[in-house]
C-alpha cells in the first residue's frame, strides 16, 4: 500500500518545484483505461473502500457551518464517523465546514478512521503513516495570504480494509491522467483549487480491482447540461461533483446498470442544508457528496448526489406514493408525504419520511386522546364528570363538528353540557369533533399542557400551535400564517403514541385510561375492502385459498385516526396565496398468522401522511358530484398508497397460515 503513496507524494514534489498547470481553458474527459471492469460488477456491501456505492440503509446527518468542537460533539451524540467535508469559511487561519456524516456501525463501520484540518502536504503523510490509513476525503482551502492548507478523513488502511490506493495534491489533470493510467487506478475523490493563480487539484483513488472494480469516467469543466448528457450517456451514477468558481463542474460517475444498479439522485442549488436534507428524506436516500459554495450573488447553496437508503418495503412506499406526489422528473414538488410501519415491540418495517415536521388535521387528536387519558390514569381528572364545550356556527351537526374554533365565540349562549367528559373524548375520535377537542384542550392545560405531554412521551417532531379546524388560518389577524400556526408532527411520532399504549409504556390501564383510549378510537374487527382486495391478491401469490383469504381479512382488526384539510399557504398579504390539502392516518393494525395450528398476531403501529399538497380546488365532499379533480385524484391516490403500507406484512402473515 504505502509505496503507492510514496510514489505519489514524491511526483507531488516533482509537480511543486516545476509550478505546472493544469491546462484548465479546455474541457477536458478522461476515462478511466480500465472502464469496462474484467471482473463482474456490484453494488459495494460495505463503505471499507468509500460511502459511495453502498445502499444498505443507514443513519445518516449533514450539517453547515460548524466548527471542529460541534462537529466532535455531533459525531458523539449520533455514534457517527465523518464521510466527507469541505471549508465553509476560515477566519483567523480556523476553518468552518459542511460535513456529512454516516452511522459507525454495520455495513459503515470502520475499525479506525480520523480526521484532521490545516495540515500541510507533508503532515498528511505522517498522520497516515501514525495510523496505517488511507484517505477518503481531501479537501484544499486557503487560510489566508495564498497558504493551502488541507483537511482530512482517513480510515484504517489495514486487515479487510487494505487498498491499494494514492492520492496527490496541487496537480494538473494531466498529471492525474498520468497517474491513473499507470497505475489502474480510479478516482474517488476530486476537488480543484486556485494557488498561485493557477488550477490544480487533489485527488484519492484506489485500485479499480476486484471487489471494488467499477467502470467509470471523470470530466472536467462541465455544465449542469453537459453533466446530464453524459450521466445520460453512459448510463452513470454520480459519486462526486466539484464546483469551480465560474459555475462549472468536475464529476466522477460509475456505470449505474446490472447488479451495480441503485436508485439515485443529484440536485443543484438548495438553498439551504435544512432543504437538501428535507428532499433526501423525502425520496428515502443518502447524500454521498455534498458542496457547499457562494453562488455569484454571494448566497450559500448546495449541490448534492444522493443513494437510496430504502429497504425494500419502503422503497416499494416511496414508488407508491411517487405514482401521484412526486413531479415528472421524480422530484417532490407536490407537498410532504410520509409512511412509517412499525411492529410493536420490534423492527420498522417502512420508513419513509417518517420524521419530516408537518401538519397532520385531525390525526393530531391522537395526542389530545393521550393527554387527556394519561390525566385519568393518574386520578388528576375523570371520566364520568361534567364537560363543556361550544358551538361556533349553527347548520348540521357536520357543519357545527366540522367548525373552526373561534374564543370569541366561546360564550354562555354557545356553551353545551350535554357531555360528560368520557363522551367528549369519544366524539372527538368518534366524529372527528373540533368542538370536543377544543374542549378537552380547554379543561387540560392548553396548547402548553399538550406540548408538555409530547415532550414528556418523547414526540420529539410534535408541537402544538393551533385549535384543529382552523387550518394555518390565525384568527387574530385573519391572515393565513403556517410559521405561527400550523400543528406540527410526523408519521414517527403518531405511530410512537399508539404503540406505546399498546404495550402500556406511555399509557397505564389505572382507572382504565388505557382501555378507553382504545375505545375511543375507531375501531374495526375486520379488514376494509381496500385491504381486503390486497389481501386476496397477496393470498392468490401464495397459493392459499379464497376461504383462506376471507378468513385472515375477517381476522384483522385496526384501531385508527385520520385527518384532512383543505387550507391554504399564505401570499404576500396573508391571503390564500396557494390551497392545499392533508390527509392523514394513524394508528395500529393486528394481523393473524397461525402457530402451531392456533390463531396468534402480530401488532403493528403505523401512520401515513400527505401534507401541503398544492390544489386549484377543493372537493364539496357533501356533494356526490365530483367538483374539483385535483383534490379527489389526490385523495384517491393517498388512499390507495395508504393501503399498500401494510402489503409486505400482510403476505409475511399469510405465509404462516
């Protein structure tokens, strides 16, 4: 291993004392001579080489602007090693980053890796040579006065991780070119920089052999168009970019076809690292590069190239979903969906999204639900006693159930009685009731008492701001205003709610609350007849019966809350600048499977949601005329995506009968 390094380093020193350029007027391809691969290819099944080629899903974090202390405390908090980084900024010769991160354990952990920042050429050696490493990630910057100074990832370069490998440092691309053809060796790592007002680049690249022999290509001075023509072309995967200052780009690709095949994405411009992370959750998948850069008005954006990060239950969910939220190029510009399946007690079965912050309706009242009974169960408030609530509106008691709530109109003459509390909560689950839910917030605390109780049960994305019926609509101002106004939560919580009632860790059975949570939501002893349809299908799979599949459908039971809205996004003024629809579900699901002959079950939470869905309508729903297709084909496709959710379990289940 080592001498390629020291061959490398000593060509380094050839290329210094002569000050060559790189020849950066032209664009300039290379490929790689060896790249159609002499040994069959495949996706990598650890990241000991690199990150890049590596879909097994994993934890994963991206942050901007830290300094070495926060990025130390980040890798702590998540048991995480660095991937890759760049230099944000430096200030006083101390640098600021962007930084990727990925889980230190299973198919990504390494068995040593270290990082380092403003080293020389020359300190890069020793600390390789201290540790018996080898480089993943070079990244050049200026601390001032012209002075290149170098940070870097390094991983243990011994035992199953050994590689041979090089690396090189303020070279011309002639010299990589060079380099890689005697060697056969590709590149894994890129990046050009100014020193001397001239070009020249750092490089990694590793022996293009064996398990990790790849075809692939690199090129040079590219625009987004030219980058699209030849990923196009050579039907590649993007596995690293590097943006120069005139807005053109560097990029390495591998050949993306046969078992080295992986969904994949790559996007410029976001304008935030919060964005970047939002669209890769999103679609399921994994940043393997980042860049971080001013664009020309002196804004911070981002370019990223992503991997899937899906098993395959929610891979399948993300393609179900796509069929409606996401645009024609694959892109989720049509609002939030999410989908989370969860055995209670055990592993997730779909993940997707599940974490995104997001307006929910009516499902929210699970927590309403949760707050109220973890109240009765610690004798704090009871059942059988008085309730009020109020009517906003006069009309059906759909219109009444249905109204937003307004304080104003919380008088004496509005005042209703007719409930005591235990009937309240049922009507708020039951019928979806926004007068009950105001008033169970009304007699427990407020907005303040249900924030209290999602951070005591560890609803970490849940928080709070409005009475459900009123949209993002703020009453005081009557302006549309979703920062101050809109109820955040995400799939991953409401799930968290109903399995921990079930298994009694965030809701005890003293004074019965938690037998009446579950009989306060909506109940069914049997599957519905979009399940059922999925059922049948999965059963005919297997060979099983009709009678069989009738009899597993008539054996599920659910217990459940769903959502919807139609609201709107604010423009300039506070108007409806853009309506939007919600619709969402939750709560838990039991499927049969046979042991031995008998009837056991396997207890699921789930949720499922699509938030901020952009419509030119809205559907009259008391009508049966169709008036708006946009809202209805939405609905109809949220609907049937909801149902897929449980398909992969269900047919694991028939399989036991």
């Amino acid at each position: 291993m080592h001498p390629v390094n020291l061959l490398t380093r000593s060509l380094l020193a050839t290329v210094a004392a002569a000050a060559l350029a790189s020849g950066a007027s032209a664009q300039l391809a290379v490929q790689a001579p060896s790249a159609i691969a002499v040994t069959p290819m495949a996706l990598d099944t650890t990241s000991l080489t690199t990150d890049h080629s590596i879909d097994s899903p994993t934890g994963w974090w991206a942050y901007t602007g830290v300094n070495a202390t926060q990025i130390g405390t980040y890798l702590s908090d998540h048991g995480a090693r660095i991937a890759s980084l760049e230099v944000n900024a430096v200030s006083g010769g101390v640098p600021t980053f962007s930084v990727r991160m990925v889980s230190n354990s299973g198919a990504y952990a390494v068995s040593g890796w270290w990082w380092y920042y403003g080293l020389t050429f020359a300190e890069i050696q020793t600390k390789l040579n201290a540790h018996t490493a080898r480089l993943i990630d070079l990244q050049p910057y200026d601390i001032g006065g012209g002075q290149i100074r170098f940070a870097a990832v390094m991983v243990s370069n011994t035992g199953s991780a050994a590689r041979n490998w090089g690396y090189m440092a303020g070279a011309s691309s002639a010299q990589i070119s060079s380099y890689l053809t005697s060697s056969g060796q590709r590149l894994v790592d890129l990046d050009s920089y100014m020193e001397g007002g001239v070009k020249k680049y750092t490089m990694i690249s590793v022996a293009n052999t064996g398990a990790d022999a790849k075809a692939w290509q690199w090129w040079l001075n590219q625009t987004p168009a030219d980058i699209a023509a030849k990923v196009s072309s050579f039907s590649g995967r993007i596995v690293k970019l590097d943006r120069q200052a005139d807005g053109t780009y560097n990029f390495i690709q591998v050949k993306n076809t046969g078992a080295d095949n992986a969904a994949w994405w790559y996007q410029y411009g976001f304008s935030s690292m919060a964005a970047l992370v939002d669209y890769a959750n999103q679609v399921s998948a994994r940043p393997i590069d980042i860049v971080s850069y001013l664009n020309g008005n002196g804004v911070r954006r981002y370019d990223a190239a992503f991997i899937d990060n899906a098993n395959a239950s929610t891979a399948r969910m993300r393609g179900e979903f796509g069929k409606t939220f996401l645009d024609a190029n694959g892109n989720p510009t049509r609002g939030i969906f999410s989908a989370y399946l969860k055995e209670v007690g055990g592993s997730v079965k779909v993940d997707l999204n599940s974490r995104r912050r997001a307006e929910v309706a009516s499902s929210l009242k699970s927590l309403h639900l949760l707050h109220a009974m973890r109240r009765v169960a610690a004798g704090t408030d009871e059942l059988a006693t008085p309730f009020n609530y109020y009517d906003y509106r006069t009309g059906t008691l759909t219109e009444r159930k249905n109204a937003c709530p307004q304080p104003s109109l919380e008088t004496a003459a509005n005042l209703r009685t007719d409930y005591d509390f235990e009937k309240g909560l049922d009507e708020m689950m039951r019928i979806s009731d926004n007068r009950t839910t105001r008033g169970v917030t009304l007699r427990t605390g407020g907005f303040a008492g249900l924030n209290a109780t999602a951070t005591a049960t560890g609803l970490t994305g849940t928080t709070v701001r409005h009475d459900i019926g009123c949209g993002y609509k703020n009453l005081q101002t009557d302006k549309f205003d979703p920062a101050n106004r809109r109820n955040d939560t995400t799939a991953a919580d409401l799930a968290r709610i109903y399995e921990g009632v079930w298994n009694s860790t965030l809701l005890s059975n003293t004074n019965s609350a938690r037998s009446e949570f579950l009989e306060s939501v909506n109940h069914a002893d049997e599957a519905g007849e979009a399940l059922q349809a999925i059922i049948d299908q999965e059963a005919a799979k297997l060979g099983k019966s009709a009678t069989v599949a009738a009899q597993f459908g008539a054996a599920v039971e659910t217990w459940s809350k769903g959502g919807s809205y139609g609201t709107c996004l604010p423009d300039a003024n506070g108007g409806c600048g853009q309506g939007v629809i919600i619709r969402s579900g939750t709560g838990l699901i039991r499927l049969p499977i046979k042991v031995s002959g008998t009837t056991q079950y396997r207890t699921y939470s789930f949720a499922r949601l699509v938030s901020d869905v952009p419509v030119t309508c809205f559907e009259d729903t008391s009508t049966a005329a169709i008036e708006c297709p946009i809202d209805t084909n939405y609905t109809k496709a949220y609907g049937a995506a909801s149902n897929e959710l449980y398909r992969d379990e269900v047919r694991a289940a028939l399989a036991t009968w």
